[in-house]
C-alpha cells in the first residue's frame, strides 16, 4: 500500500512535490499541531515536520503516529530524506494536481484545445485535467525540470 501524506506547515513546499511523485498528500495551512496529529491518525497518514514536539507526542512515542521528522532546512534535502527514509519511488509520478491532491484525469485534445496556448496544441498529444479545479496539465518543459530534479533526489540517495 502506498503511504499517504500530512504536511506540517514548516515543510509545507514538500506537498507540491510528493503530489508531483504521486503520493496523496495533505496540506492544511490552518491546522495546529492537535489538528495535524488527528487528521494523520485517522487517515493513516505519515506526518512530516520539523516540530520535535510533534515527534515526542505520545501517540508518535508508542508508534501509532508514523512521523518523520525532518532534518534539513531546504527543499532538496528534505525530499532526499523522505525519498531515502520511506523508500519512495516515481512509478506514480505525476497523476496527481499538485495544487487540490486530486487524481487527474486523462482527456481528450479536442476537448480542451480552447483552453491551450498555440505551440502546446501543437506540440502535446497527450493532457491531464484536475476534476476540482480544471487545471490541465501536460508533458512540457516545466515537467521535463520537475522530472530531472525529481530523479536527482532520487538518484543521489540510491
């Protein structure tokens, strides 16, 4: 089963990412630590933070709560370490908004070609849409950049 996310505030830039890998991953920017805690149990959701005091709470204490707690300050050594300490990998890589966490869905060029820049018509076959907020999404250079930096941070801890 793959692990689904919470992510504290104070590695918030984290969610966008492990959406990107495909991972369902929480971010609620109104929760307090109580809140966080509740929501990763319920759901059985790894929290990420860099708060020690969420790690030393009971519940993470007696191994009910599945908490990483997360060393480095920046982005890029923050993804390493999950990636390393959880194993995770890309297979799922990119099938989820990274803004809503929705599943996308696969949709035909005709039906969204209104809604395209010309050069991307042109030069994309294949687009994604986010049920909740109609984003669209397609293999461009923006995915290409977050590929590579994706595979690095995979491939620096393998």
């Amino acid at each position: 089963m793959e692990p689904k996310f919470i992510v504290d505030l104070n590695v918030g830039r984290l969610a966008k990412w492990l959406r990107a890998m495909g991972y369902d991953t929480l971010f609620p920017e109104e929760a307090g630590d109580n809140q966080l805690v509740r929501l990763a149990l319920l759901e059985n959701r790894v929290l990420l933070t860099r708060d020690q005091g969420i790690v030393q709470r009971r519940a993470a204490r007696l191994g009910q709560l599945k908490v990483v707690w997360l060393v480095s300050t920046d982005l890029a050594g923050q993804l390493q370490q999950v990636v390393r300490d959880l194993q995770l990998n890309l297979d799922g890589g990119f099938s989820r908004c990274v803004r809503c966490n929705v599943t996308l869905d696969l949709v035909a060029k005709e039906d969204v070609a209104h809604r395209l820049p010309p050069y991307v018509y042109q030069t994309q076959t294949q687009f994604m849409e986010c049920g909740q907020c109609q984003r669209l999404y397609w293999r461009g250079t923006h995915w290409v950049h977050m590929m590579s930096k994706l595979d690095r941070a995979c491939l620096r801890i393998a």
